[in-house]
C-alpha cells in the first residue's frame, strides 16, 4: 500500500511507560524524543504533533503525517504523508520497544 511520492526518511523508536507513549526519532525528525499519555489521537510530523482541523496548511508543508491512536491495548498508526504504509498495528507491550522506519519495516526488541 505505498503512496505515489517519495517516502521521507524516517526512523521511530516506540516504547511505552505505563500510560505513555513514547517515540524516539533517530532520522526524518526535528524531535529526538517525544512522550505523551497513550490515550490521546494525535498526527505527529516532523516537527511533533500538529492539529490538522486548525492549521490545514501542515498539511502540506509536512514531510510526513502519521495519525496515532490506542484503542484497548492495540496501537494504530495511520500513514496519511510521506510514509510508505498506510496502516501498521502494534500490541502495547512494557516490555518491548519497536523499530519502525518510513518503509514500514518493524523489528522488536526485548528489554
């Protein structure tokens, strides 16, 4: 399910803290790490977290969006730009953290 433009660099450490959610950007990001409570649904770019509704003009100028969401122990990310997926899930795991890149390739690691 790859989109017609060039996928961005992109290089997510995802791990959780009890209620957190945190991404770690190692490329494609001006953030290195970021953390939020896991039951919020944010599009995250480049740059952090943007409201799509108030600003539509990230829209654009966004390298990548990613929407993230948490339902139960099940976590969404949606590929809306720049990334090379459209859907990945994950289960929330304590102690685990994943490894994603902009082609939507996930490896796990086991703390």
């Amino acid at each position: 399910m790859a989109y017609s433009q060039k996928p961005t660099e992109l290089e997510w450490v995802i791990s959780f803290r009890n209620n957190h959610i945190i991404f770690e950007c190692s490329k494609g990001c001006n953030y290195s790490y970021l953390s939020f409570d896991s039951y919020r649904k944010v599009v995250l770019n480049e740059n952090t977290m943007v409201n799509l509704e108030k600003n539509p003009e990230e829209k654009e100028e966004s390298n990548f969006l990613v929407q993230y969401s948490k339902i139960g122990n099940e976590i969404f990310l949606q590929g809306i730009k720049g990334v090379g997926w459209k859907n990945i899930t994950l289960t929330k795991d304590l102690k685990s953290k994943y490894y994603i890149n902009q082609a939507g390739e996930i490896r796990t690691k086991t703390l």
